[in-house]
C-alpha cells in the first residue's frame, strides 16, 4: 500500500455521494415530465391544454419550457422513472455500504483508527466488552435491500408488452420503500460521521507498518536516472534487507541503502518519511497536505 492522509481518503467519498447529488439532479431532469392526457394508452378525446398544465404543475426544464410525455402508448407502459430513480439510489446505497464497512474495521479493536459515538453503538446482549457498530452494519445490510428493488424493478418490467399490464402494480413497493430506507439512510448516518472522533496516533502507527514507502524510494532511484525496472527490483532487496533486521525502511543506516545503488544519498530520509511521502503527491488529485486542503475548499464553496 502507500500512505494517504484521513482527510485524502474521505474526499474519495465525497466525490462518490457527489456524484450521486447529480445524478440524482439528471433522473429528476428525465422522469419530470407530464403523463396527463395518455388516457388508457392511445390518448384523450378531450380539449386538454397538455402544455399549460405542466407548466402549472412545474413540469418545466431549465428554460421553463414544458415537460410532457410525447407518446400516449409510451407515457402508459414506462416505468423508467421507478427503475431510474432506484438505480441512482442504490449506487448510493452502495457508497454508503462501502464507507461503513470501513469505518467497521476502523472501529475495530485491530484498527482503532476511529470512535464512534455510543448513541449510535450498542453493546453485546452476552460479551459485556463488545461494542457493535449498529448504525453503520444496518447501513451496510439495507444497501442489499435497495440493490434487490432494483433487480425486483428490471425483472418485473422485462417481459412485458407495450401498454399498461396489471403486473405494475408490483412497482409501488420497491420504489417507495427504497424512498424511506434512502432518506432514513442518508440521515442517521450523517448524524454519525459527524461524531465521529479520529485517533491519528493509531493511523500513523499503522502507516508505519508494512513499507508503505517502498514505492517513494523506487520513484527516488528513477528520478536519479535508474530504469523504474531496475529501480523496483533493488527496492525489493532494501525490503528483503529491512525485513531481516526488523526495521522500517527508514531506519536503514544509509550505508546499507547504498549497497543497494550508490546513488542514494542523505535526502532519502526525506522521501522514507510519511510526510514526505504525501508532500511528494503534490498534484492536482493527489494525497499532499496543499491539495487536500484545497479539495475541501472547493466542495465547501460548491456546497455552500
């Protein structure tokens, strides 16, 4: 693995739930549209101002022009606004899920990375010690009842001919209830992570651990002139080498690193260091201190 910071790691998940924030915004956009007036599948007989009613009803797109369905037969046998709706939920549901299994290992007696608060823990009705991360395994476990609404949606739509077929009436169920268990989701977990204490200390002692800065050393020696080839093999001696002597990579006497290639010099302290390590992914998108700061900056500023 390589070091990234707490605050690196959770902006991969704001990208996540933001991109569901628009994707959401593009399936109000495409299901907004006015039905009214496709009667049982052929359209009505009757004067209807189509037009002016979704106007009233604020069926209108970005311009305020309305928004209406422009085929009777298709207006009547669609349900894309159901399956499109729970699609864009349980892709959600899924970055939810993913995020809580971490923060289940996080919390963990392994890890110890992060506390979650007791409100939303209990403890074990029989192991006194234990503490269960209740709201983020619920989390976890209701992603899998959204994903089967919307494999349930698909499944009912896919055999069936054009107009309105009684089988529909199976669709209220999985969409209203992937509605309520989104919106109770998204809630009791914001409270949550918003309680959230992190223990640095314990993510330090961790990134430590394993040569999480093995890769810095092979960039070093390329930059130095050496293939990344060649670079990546005399590396993995220096971890032969650490391994043996029960050290970090960093804790090699400088002498034994030049064993390895003569070239490397006193700086490479520098690059072995977790600081270091995240300074030198100083990019756009990158793990450096700077450019996480200024993500955050930015979706704070989009996010008003």
């Amino acid at each position: 693995a390589q070091p990234v910071s707490f605050g690196h790691h959770m902006l991969a998940y704001v990208e996540m739930f933001s991109r569901d924030a628009e994707r959401m915004g593009e399936v109000r956009r495409r299901v907004n549209r006015l039905p009214l007036g496709a009667a049982a599948l052929a359209g009505t007989s009757y004067p209807l101002d189509r037009e002016r009613v979704a106007v009233t009803l604020e069926m209108i797109d970005e311009q305020g022009r309305p928004q209406v369905c422009q085929n009777s037969l298709d207006a009547v046998s669609d349900r894309d606004f159901a399956i499109e709706f729970t699609a864009a939920a349980a892709l959600a549901m899924v970055h939810i899920s993913r995020l809580s299994e971490e923060l289940i290992l996080w919390m963990s007696q392994n890890f110890g990375f992060i506390h979650i608060a007791d409100r939303f823990t209990t403890g074990s009705s029989i192991m006194p010690q234990k503490k269960n991360p209740d709201v983020p395994e619920l989390a976890r476990g209701k992603t899998g009842r959204v994903v089967g609404h919307l494999m349930g949606l698909l499944t009912l739509m896919k055999g069936q001919p054009l107009a309105y077929n009684k089988d529909n009436q199976e669709d209220k169920e999985p969409l209203f209830d992937t509605v309520d268990t989104l919106k109770d989701t998204l809630r009791i977990f914001a409270e949550m992570v918003g309680g959230i204490t992190v223990r640095p200390d314990a993510m330090e002692r961790a990134a430590l651990r394993g040569y999480a800065t093995a890769t810095d050393l092979a960039d070093y020696l390329t930059k130095k002139g050496l293939p990344f080839r060649d670079a990546h093999e005399t590396v993995a001696h220096a971890v032969k080498a650490a391994t043996a002597r029960q050290v970090d990579l960093s804790e090699l006497p400088l002498a034994v690193l030049q064993e390895f290639n003569p070239s490397i010099e006193q700086d490479v302290y520098d690059v072995l260091s977790l600081r270091g390590s995240l300074n030198a992914r100083n990019i756009l998108g990158g793990t450096a201190p700077g450019q996480v700061r200024t993500q955050i900056a930015r979706h704070r500023t989009r996010l008003g």
